[in-house]
C-alpha cells in the first residue's frame, strides 16, 4: 500500500496566497492515497481527504490572540492576583475623600476643659476640630485637643480683640482610631464656646493638610478667607467665632454645609462648615450673621488621598439546586 500526502493548494495558486497560506494558515488538508489491486477497484486508488490543524496553524493562532489574553489577564485576574499578593482577606480597591460625620460639644461656660465623642467610620481619616472661644483674662489662653488620647496638631489658630480675647483654632489628626472615642479640648483659663469636629474618609493621611488660612474683622457682619488649593478633590473645613450678641445664627456661604452653628455664652457665634471642592484653584469659604461684631476665622484644606485603596469583602454568590 502506498500513502500520499498532499496539501490543499489550488492549481495556479499566487505567490502572494502561498505567503498567506503559510503564516496564516488556520488548516490544512491531507489527501490519503491508498494503492490497492485491480481486483477490488478497476482504478486502484482510494482517495480520502481529512482536515486537520496543523502545527504552524496552532503557533499562529495562540500569537495573533496574545493580545486577548493579556487584556483577560488584567481584567478578569486582577483582583485574584492583589488578593494573593497582598496576603489578605480582602479585596482592594481605589476611594476618594468624602465626609463622614460630624459632632459638637454644645455650648460650655467658663471651663478648662470640655469633652465630647466622636465616632469615626472608614479608612485613611483625617479628623478635623474646630475650637471657637472667648475669654475674659489678659492671658494668651491657648488650647490643646486629642482624640482618643493622641495630641492632635494644631493647623491654623487666629485671636481678635484684647480684653477678652476672642480666638479660633482647627486641629487635625490623620489615621484617628475607629469607633467612638473622645475629642478632649484643655484650655489655660477659663474658655466660653462651642467646637465641633468633622471626619473625613479617603485622605492623604500622610500628608493630610493641602493649605490653612486665617482671617480677622472689627465691627462686621460678614467674613470670608480666600484659600488656592495645590491638590483637586480636597474637603475645605473652617471655624467661625463672633463676639457681640446675636439675635440668629450665622448662615454659611454657597457651597457650604454647615455643621455646627451654635450661641453660646451671651449668644457668641461657634461655628463651622465643610465645602468639597473638584479641582485645584481658588476658594472662597465665609459667613453672615445679623449684629456687627468682631470675628475670628479659620480654614484649612484636607488632601485627597492618591491611589487610595480600602478594603473591600468580596461578595461570594451561593447558588442552592433542589
């Protein structure tokens, strides 16, 4: 018996189609020839044709598809390889700042101390505290605060008048713990005010303050601070104290939310607000309030992490059959 092998090619096939056929063939086909005697066939050939893939026609397959399965692999395993690589039970992926909560100490009189809780919720935090007081001595009345124990650092800080003073100061603490711990305020002599707090989630908590700026005003009804940003997608916080007497709160500014606003002591403005801001430039945060007065005012600006990542808990489906 005797066996041909034959490829497919076409009787004045072109030189170009033969280029074709050999880097880009998906198929070839052999002809199987089989000699046999007259005496079963007249002719004494069997012919069978089969298709079949050939080596070359593998090889270019899998190197024409390359780009399909690297895009697989950095989709479809992504979040299978940061699982393995980092070692953790958890997924990973990118956040962005945003406000988490807020909460006051409420109006206190004369006191060198006061305390509240706060309870923080989410990862890479910046704690924020806003301190607006007064007091009666001629004494530079200073405040320290901490959260849970640990000494906040002290960002932007502004006194009017002589006798009393009047003074605000925002601290900030970056990575506070979790949970409901206590903002603590201790004060050199006796203090009248209001503070509040505000904490954000995905910051840089490493370096947390972008820009602080102060400001002051004698006998007005209304205060601003222009502050420029270096970093797009930060949160602005300020702390607002007012003097004289007032028969309403104050109102904060367009593309503010106020989050606390408190008389205190002989109806003195406390307050405090926070503003998102989109892109890196100039913003103008500020106050109204009905009676002139003399004001102190302070804001600071939170970065904006970069390539945050929180944890996540993958969601596992369960499908029950029967």
């Amino acid at each position: 018996m005797k066996l041909n092998f034959t490829a497919n090619k076409r009787q004045g096939q072109s030189t170009l189609r033969a280029v074709v056929d050999f880097f880009f063939p998906y198929t070839q086909r052999i002809r199987i020839e089989a000699k046999s005697t007259a005496h079963f066939n007249s002719k004494g050939i069997y012919k069978i044709d089969r298709e079949f893939y050939t080596f070359r026609a593998f090889f270019w397959h899998y190197v024409l598809t390359l780009p399909y399965w690297f895009k697989r692999f950095l989709w479809e395993y992504k979040n299978a390889l940061d699982f393995l690589l980092r070692q953790d039970q958890f997924y990973w992926q990118k956040g962005a700042i945003a406000f988490d909560t807020t909460t006051n100490s409420g109006a206190y009189t004369n006191a060198t101390s006061v305390s509240w809780s706060h309870t923080c919720t989410g990862s890479n935090l910046v704690l924020g505290v806003g301190s607006p007081y007064y007091e009666f001595t001629t004494s530079n009345n200073t405040c320290t605060a901490t959260y849970n124990s640990v000494s906040m650092t002290n960002q932007a800080d502004i006194i009017v008048g002589t006798t009393p003073t009047y003074r605000s100061v925002l601290f900030s603490l970056a990575n506070p713990a979790t949970g409901a711990n206590t903002v603590a305020l201790t004060f050199v002599g006796g203090a009248y005010g209001a503070a509040g707090a505000c904490s954000f989630s995905g910051c840089n908590t490493t370096t947390p303050i972008d820009t602080t700026g102060t400001n002051t005003g004698a006998s007005v009804t209304s205060i601003n601070k222009t502050i420029t940003t270096a970093n797009a997608n930060s949160f602005i916080m300020d702390c607002l104290k007012g003097a004289n007497t007032n028969t309403s709160l104050a109102v904060s500014g367009t593309g503010q939310v106020m989050r606390w606003d408190v008389l205190g002591s002989n109806t003195n403005i406390n307050a405090g607000s926070t503003m998102p801001t989109t892109t890196a430039g100039n913003y103008t945060p500020g106050w109204t309030w009905s009676t002139a007065q003399d004001v102190a005012y302070t804001v600071m600006a939170i970065n904006e992490a970069t390539g945050v990542v929180k944890k996540v808990r993958p969601t596992l489906l369960t499908l029950k059959v029967g």
